[in-house]
C-alpha cells in the first residue's frame, strides 16, 4: 500500500525532533542567533532611522516610511549574516558528530569564523537580492507586489541549501548560489516536505505564545509586560527551535544528495531519496 504523504511528512518531522532532543547543543546555534541578531538588527535601525532624520515630525508622512524602510534594508544585513554566520557553526559541528569525530560548540565557531568572508559576501548578495525586490514592489503598484512574491518564492527556493553549501564547499556567492538551486532541483520534494512540516508544527505550537503577547498588549500594566516578555522569550525560543530542525534536515538532504556516508541518520533513506511531494507513481 502506498504511504500517504501526510504520514511520511509526519515521519520527516519526528526523525528531526528525536535528533535534536539526542543533541541539544544544536539548538543553542539558533538561539544565540535570535537574540544576537534581534540586539544587532534593532541598534542597525534605530541608528539608521536617526541618521536619515526619521525623528523629525516636519518631513511628512512620505518621508517617515522612507526612513522606515531603508533602516529595516540596513538592519536586515547584521540579521541575515549572524543567522548565516550560527547555521555555519551548527552544521559544522553536525558534520563532526556524524563523522564520529570529538565535537564542541567552540568547533563550530571557529569554523563559521574561517569562513567569515564568504559568509559576508553571502549575506551581501541575499540582502541586495532582497532590495531589489522591494525596490520592485514600491515602484510598480500593480503587479509590483505579485511579481516581488513570485520572485522572493524562487529565491528562498534556490537559495535552500546554501547553508551546507558554504559550510562543506566555500564556495563564493555566486558558486553557492548556483549549486543550492542545482541541489534544490534534485531534492525539491524531501526539502519542501520537510520545511513545510516543521514550518507547520512551529506554527501550531507558536500560537499559545502570540496569544500571550496579545492579551500583554491588551492588558498593559505590570502583568501585561510580564506576558508580553514571556511571550516574547517563548516566540524566540520556538523559532530557534524550528530553525535547528531545518538546518538539520538540510544538512542531511545535502549528504544524500551529494553521496555523504552516513547518509540516513535519525531518517529512512527511502525519505531522503524519493520526493514528498510531486506526481504519484503507479506501482
């Protein structure tokens, strides 16, 4: 009988989860990348926005939002390369640990930081891309928004598995981007499958936290601002989470595609080596 595609994304979620729990230094990769690049990515705007004069109330209201959205551009270059920078490091120690080769936290740093140039050139070509793309949507107001969507859809798409990319290969912006889509194009169902299952259960489990921030808001006061931080801190903490499940099952697509061994790990080969999705095969 063949298995249902629900059934298997499930499986997917469940050999990622039980890796994690197995290793938990994994999760401190992206932890320590939320906060590091919500301090950082929140001082690069709030500088921004007082050099380009977005404190002053004379300029209009055209003048405001432009302020606004050149220092969210700014701010997303420290964001985007601490993230880089931390899914880095977690793939190098995963890398060790698979190897059976003694593996630390410090291991995983100093290997992102050897690679410090190329994740800087990286997190450049991401953030222009993705300036451009709003450049797009402000100047074109009618099929601007769709074709910046459209366009923003292929370009996490071909830029999946760039993570590994730099983390196995140093490869430069472009030799990354070119061999992510190349892998993507191989494994676009494993990798859509998965991301979408953990996408979905992170989404689930961040609801009960979102509620907390609301009903802080609403409330005000001292207990509002102790929900709003709890909310807060748990909201980090699950994204943190669902961004190590993602570079860990990226981590094990890339080995599978590329011919690594061991390939499986904590999942079935059968998973890793036949889409999730795409068109049913008769038997």
């Amino acid at each position: 009988m063949k298995e249902s595609r629900g059934k298997r994304a499930r499986r997917l979620g469940r050999a990622s989860w039980e890796l994690i729990r197995s290793d938990r230094r994994l999760i401190a990769f992206p932890l320590v990348g939320s906060i590091v690049g919500l301090v950082l990515g929140g001082a690069a705007f709030a500088l921004s926005y007082t050099l380009l004069g977005g404190h002053g109330l004379g300029h209009g209201q055209s003048h405001s939002r432009a302020v606004i959205v050149i220092g969210g551009l700014i701010a997303t270059y420290p964001v985007t390369f601490v993230t880089l920078f931390c899914g880095v490091a977690l793939a190098e120690v995963l890398r060790r640990s698979l190897a059976g080769e003694p593996a630390s936290a410090a291991d995983g740093w100093r290997a992102a930081r050897s690679r410090l140039g190329l994740i800087a050139a990286w997190t450049l070509l991401v953030c222009t891309v993705g300036a451009f793309l709003r450049l797009v949507e402000e100047r074109i107001p009618l099929g601007g928004k769709l074709a910046a969507a459209l366009a923003g859809v292929a370009w996490s798409l071909a830029t999946m598995f760039a993570v590994p990319v730099i983390a196995y290969e140093n490869l430069g912006p472009m030799e990354t981007l070119r061999r992510s889509a190349a892998l993507f194009r191989e494994r676009w169902g494993e990798q859509l499958g998965g991301a979408v299952t953990i996408g979905a259960g992170a989404g689930l489990v961040m609801i009960p936290a979102v509620l907390c921030i609301v009903v802080g808001v609403s409330v005000g006061g001292p207990s509002g601002i102790v929900l709003v931080v709890v909310g807060g801190a748990l909201v980090i903490g699950i994204q943190a989470f669902a961004s190590a499940l993602n570079e860990v099952y990226r981590v094990f697509l890339y080995r599978s595609a590329v011919g690594i061994e061991p390939v499986g790990g904590p999942f079935d080969e059968h998973d890793l080596s036949r889409p999730t999705w795409g068109k049913r095969r008769r038997d």
